[in-house]
C-alpha cells in the first residue's frame, strides 16, 4: 500500500504547457524560444520545426488543467516559473554580497535588493503566476514548485551564437555570472511565492541540460557545441547554483528545497560489474555528491554540503552499457559505452533485444529500473525521494497502461522494502511540447486537443484514479504478464 499521505501527481514545465490561446500569453524571451525557430536548426532536422506558442495554452487554461487533476484523483502538481517571464530583462545591476570568485561560496541577497529586483520585475507576470498557485491551492493541490526547467532568459544565454562558435558572455551556465543571477532570482520567488508553494526544486535534470548541450549535441538541444571543457564547467556551475539557491530560499522560507534529477539503471550486456559501478557513480551520483557531501570530483567544498531535503528522481528507461576503450573528459573518463537495442536506444514503437514493448521515443518499458534506482539513491543518500518524472511517448495509449501499473508497482514495491517514497508525479498530466520534437511525442495521461485547448482523459487516465484512489498498484497486478511480461523480477 501507498502511505496515507502519498503524493500523486503530475508534472509540467512552463515553457512546454504555458503558450498556446493569446499572442500576449507568448515568451519571446528564452534561449528555447530561440532556438526551435532557428532555420538552421529546422533545416538539419535538429528540432521538429514545431513553435511553442501553438500549444497547450496553459497560462490562460490552467483553471481546467488544475479541475482535470483533481477530478482524476491528483493532490499534487509541479509546475516551474519561468526565469525569463518574471526578469524579461536582465538583472547584473543589483548588487548583492558574494564571496569568492572561482568558487562562490556565499551569496547574500539582502531585502533592500530584493525590493531593487521587485523595481525589474514584470508585475503582470508575477501576479498571474500567483493566480495559477493560488488556483491549484484552492483546489487542494500541493504546489511543488520548481524554479528552472531547461530555459533560460536570452539575457544570460544566446545559444545560436554559442552553437555557431562566436564570442559572447552569454553563454548560460558556462559563465560563472548566471550562478549569481540564479540565487537572486531564487530568493526573490521565495520572497513573492512562499505562501503558496508546499515545497521547492531549483532545478529540472541538471546533468541532461549539461550532457545534451555539450557531449550529445546531435539532439537538438541548445546550443549544441560539443566541448568537453563546457560540459564540465556547465555541470559544476549548476552545482554551485543550486546550493547558492537552496541558500537563498532558506534565508526566506522554512519549506523543503531539493533538485530534481535524472537517473537511469546501468546495467552491463555481460554482467561486468565493473563498468555498471563505474556508470552508476558518474552518471547517478557525481553531481549529486557535489550538493549532498560536498565532494566534487578530488576537493572537498563544505559550502556545497548538505544542501538537499529531498530528492526529485526522474525516472523512464535503463541503460545498457559494454566496456570499451578509456574515453577522457578531463577529471572524468569514460571506460564503457552505451548498447544499440536497449532503454533510450531502440527502434520507434518496436521492441528492445530483451523482447520488451518500446514507446513512440524509442524508449524500452523497464520497470524493474525504477525499482533498482530508488534503493540505489536511497541506499546512497538517504534522503526523502519523490518520483518527479514517469511517462511514455504513446499517442495511442497501448502501451501507457502497462508502464502506469508497472512503474507505480515499482514504486509501492521499494516503499515496501523501505525506501522513503513520499510521492509519484507522472510524465505528463496533457500532451505537450516535447522539446526538440515538438508536438510528435505525446506525453499525457490525458490527449491535448491543440486547436480547441480542450483536454481528453486516456483510458490509462482512469487506470491512474483507480490507483491513486485505492492506495494500491495491486489490483491491477496482472497487466505487468499480459500482454507483455513486461516485469521480470521476483
């Protein structure tokens, strides 16, 4: 059984849901919104040539999206505030308190520079905000707020002139600045926001953002420059950025503040376990290392420990890897490397080597992961852990109602053997616009109609309330056999 206050729910981000009903509900200002309309971009195939501001239409619908959870057994939302609407224009001028210069160690936002931002900020933006979280409160919804997801402002990050290798400051989180930018505008929502948020997330998939930018640059995610040396300092300054955050928030609110990550399972096509060790440490554990004990790569940093309350473990498929030659990333290096036919690397809506359904993505259903993930993390941190992100790629809804069962199986399963679960949020509660692939994947426990903003429950939808509803995955135990056997652990 799920305890009596788990928390099912979903979840969004801003710029995925947000546009979609009025021209002025539109951002123009984020590197995203940039980089989807880049003709370069549209003429590789590097992303769909999809535009955001056709989509789900959230900023004006929210009310409906927010009745459409609570009516299908949700008592959980997270949403993020995108960066870009509340500062459309930049905010180097007000001055806070940092110590250190290479490693930023304190970040002071005083109140006199809060009411400096509050001068910058568009108060439009703020108070719609406001009504969104005010709405989902008033519904009986807990508000898990996250503060970045994916974008960020033009301001701070010019992706197509870092993609075409030309000089600019603006280069994101490879530029030490956006660590200080980032903690004045986590405190400044902590200031306007704390009332109505239940708990806070600085940011979304840290090591994708880093990984996609700068090593796997062929999909489509900004800006696309393979280098190692900014992979790196990416990945460190998101680190940095995060406890300078949870800092920030502390000093204004007593609410739990954690970081949402994506995991996966490694697992070796020979059993080499080894190589599985050696890929669980970089790829699940480096970076949270950093926040949690403080340890970055061969220093120990005591500003950067102990800055989780929780963790947020995005979760989809596993990965399967072979040991290979040694691959070098300065202070890291790479000894295997990644099997065709398995988790994220399968044939579009076909079946993995192991026989296992794959979604519209190419993604292997693996459940049995997402059990695995949460005794690893759990086993290494010991921290409190929602499942933030769980979903499939599956316009028809064939698929979704086995991965609903067997992931949140998975979930109750790790409960049972005690891992501090406390909540489930899916991957998403509406079709939405999935990145570089626009509108093709679809996401939703419920079918975004994009012309009328209307929203139709899947049949998996219903599979979603009658758990959530009973406490239980286990009544629907046999759909985990039938058709796909697609759970194979004891």
């Amino acid at each position: 059984m799920f305890p009596e206050k788990f928390l099912f729910g979903a979840s969004m981000a801003g710029f995925q849901v947000e546009m979609g009903c009025e021209k002025e509900d539109v951002d123009l200002n984020t590197d995203w919104f940039v980089w989807v309309r880049e003709p370069e971009n549209i003429i590789t195939g590097a992303v769909s040539g999809h535009l955001p501001e056709y989509g789900v239409g959230y900023w004006r619908n929210y009310a409906n999206l927010h009745q459409l959870a609570v009516d299908f057994g949700m008592n959980a939302l997270r949403i993020n505030i995108e960066w870009s609407r509340i500062f459309p224009k930049e905010t180097f001028s007000i001055s806070v308190q940092v110590k250190g210069d290479e490693q930023i160690t304190e970040i002071g936002v005083t109140h006199e520079a809060l009411k400096e931002l509050d001068e910058l900020a568009d108060k439009n933006a703020v108070d719609h905000y406001r009504s969104i979280l005010k709405d989902m409160k008033d519904r009986g919804l807990k508000v898990i707020l996250n503060l970045s997801h994916f974008t960020l402002p033009l301001w701070i990050h010019d992706p197509v002139a870092v993609h075409r290798g030309k000089s600019t400051e603006r280069t994101g989180w490879v530029n030490k600045k956006t660590v200080i930018e980032f903690a004045k505008f986590a405190a400044y929502i902590a200031w306007k926001f704390d009332d109505l948020v239940d708990m806070y997330s600085t940011m979304n998939e840290p090591n994708v953002v880093s990984q996609m930018g700068y090593i796997m640059s062929r999909f489509g995610f900004p800006p696309s420059y393979f280098d190692p040396q900014m992979y790196m300092n990416s990945l460190l300054n998101q680190a940095e950025a995060h406890a300078r955050a949870y800092d920030a928030i502390k000093a204004i609110s007593k609410k739990p503040v954690g970081i949402i990550y994506s995991a996966s399972v490694y697992e070796s096509i020979d059993n080499d376990r080894e190589i599985e060790e050696n890929a669980t440490q970089l790829m699940n554990y480096s970076f949270l290392d950093m926040i949690h004990s403080g340890k970055i790569f061969f220093q120990q940093r005591e500003d950067m420990k102990n800055k989780l309350d929780f963790l947020g473990v995005n979760y989809y498929t596993r990965t399967v890897i072979k040991r290979t030659e040694s691959i070098n990333f300065g202070p890291v290096s790479l000894d295997w490397t990644i099997v065709e036919g398995f988790g994220y690397n399968c044939q579009a809506g076909g079946y993995s080597r192991d026989m296992r359904p794959v979604s519209d993505f190419g993604w292997e259903i693996y459940p049995e992961g997402l059990l695995k993930v949460l005794k690893q993390m759990y086993e290494h941190y010991k921290l409190p852990i929602i499942v933030s992100e769980n979903g499939i790629a599956d316009f028809r809804d064939c698929l979704r109602p086995y991965y609903l069962v067997g992931h949140l199986y998975a979930t109750e399963k790790a409960i049972e053997e005690g891992v501090d679960v406390a909540g489930y949020l899916h991957w998403s509660i509406v079709d939405n616009y999935e990145w570089a692939r626009g509108y093709h994947m679809r996401f939703g426990l419920a079918e975004t109609d994009y012309n009328t903003k209307k929203f139709i429950p899947r049949p998996s939808m219903y599979i979603f309330r009658e758990i959530a509803k009973s406490h239980t995955s286990k009544i629907f135990l046999h759909y985990l056999n039938s058709p796909y056997d697609i759970w194979r652990l004891g």
